[in-house]
C-alpha cells in the first residue's frame, strides 16, 4: 500500500521523519511537505502566485517539497503528480506541539489530514505535545501500529490523534475522545518598530473552555493518547 506523508511543520521537521519511517516498515511512503513552517494554516489553499516545487534526491523515500501550505503540498502530489492514483491513505504529522479541542480548526496538520479525507481515503493526524517526556520515534511507532491497525480493519477513517506529555502507564493507551473547547487570553501583543509602524503577534494562554472527561484535552492531561474522530461536513 502507498501512503502519502505531510505536515505543516516544513520538510526539515524530525517529526515528518520520525513518522515516514515508522510507516515505511509496512508501507510505501512518499513524502510531499512545505519548504519552511506552516503552522496555522488549516485548509488554506494558495491562490494568486506560482509555487516553487522540487523534488529531493533521498535513497528511502519519494520526496517533494512544496513552497506552499499543507494543503498545497497533499493536493499537488494526488492530483498532478500520482496520476495513476496510486496513493491510498494520506498521514499528516507529527507535528511539534498539541492540536486539541477547537484548535484543529486552526492546524495546518489537520488541513493536510482533510485534503485527504476530501479525496475519499483515509485520514490520520498526529501531533506530540511540544512539552512531551515521549520521543518523535516513540510517537511515531505507536502511531504507526495503531494507523495499521486501522487500516488493516477496512476502515475508511479520518482522526486526529494527540500524544500527552507522558505516558500514564509507561506505554501508549489510545482512548476515543471527543473534541474540547479551548480558548486563549491575552492573545494580542502589540509592537511599534523604529518607523513607528504598528505590529501585533498572537500569543496567549490557554484557557480550556471545556475539558471534562470525554475530550482530548482531559484524555491527554490522564495520559492517554486521544484519538478524535473528524468530519467535514458542516451541516
């Protein structure tokens, strides 16, 4: 089976490595990944500019690299690079930091993960707390067991899967979640440069709006890796 692997943390993440070749033990990996970080940018699509694209010389892996967004990257590769519609699952990940509760909406790991939900295939986003005593590899092999696990059941899945910052019992739980509502405070910090024009950054500090038992955000705090079930349809 033929997978394709992306993520918004750009091609050099150690996580989208980690990941390609957990899965490159059962699977045929291909790689395509923005050039530089991406974070934020959901299922944004580039419109209006040309898209530098290349391809890298790498002796395990099909590898692209896209001047674009998540988005970009997986809709490149399924629809004007593997014409003979070869790939079967797309895998976004792993990304450096959490996407729980309300914040996939915001995830370039996620968008990446939807554009091939929207393609009819199965869907899987992983992300490691940026905090986490686990490893990219130790993520990305349990990630991997449970994406074949998956895969192996017939499921055609899309689902967000968050690894805590520990593990509760010293190895990976996968627990079903739900989404939570997570909100931030503070999330604006102006700045005024030397010619007194006006910047502002986010930043922010959580604020959880719902994190009872049955979100991913108390499943991770438990220990658990939540596993979120997504849909994109709105209505």
């Amino acid at each position: 089976m033929k997978i394709l692997i992306s993520n918004d943390d750009g091609i050099d993440g150690a996580g989208l490595w980690a990941m390609a070749h957990a899965l490159k033990k059962n699977f045929e990996v291909v790689i395509a990944a923005p050039m530089r970080q991406q974070s934020g940018m959901s299922h944004a699509m580039t419109f209006g500019r040309k898209l530098e694209y290349k391809r890298i010389d790498n002796s395990d892996f099909e590898v692209w690299t896209i001047d674009g967004t998540p988005t970009d990257c997986v809709k490149f590769y399924l629809e004007a690079v593997d014409v003979d519609k070869k790939i079967q699952a797309v895998v976004s990940g792993i990304n450096n930091g959490a996407n729980l509760a309300t914040d996939v909406l915001y995830s370039g790991t996620v968008g990446a993960a939807l554009e091939g939900a929207l393609h009819h295939m199965p869907a899987l986003a992983v992300s490691l707390d940026i905090k986490s005593e686990i490893s990219f590899e130790q993520a990305a092999f349990d990630a991997a067991k449970y994406f074949s696990a998956q895969i192996e059941g017939g499921k055609n899945f899309f689902d967000n899967l968050n690894f805590p910052k520990k593990f509760r019992a010293g190895h990976a739980e996968f627990i079903n979640t739900r989404l939570g509502k997570r909100n931030y405070i503070n999330a604006f910090v102006n700045h005024v440069d030397d010619e007194g024009k006006f910047f502002f950054e986010i930043r922010g500090e959580i604020f959880d709006i719902d994190d009872g038992e049955g979100t991913d955000i108390h499943a991770v705090n438990q220990g658990y890796v939540s596993v979120t079930p997504l849909n994109f349809m709105m209505g």
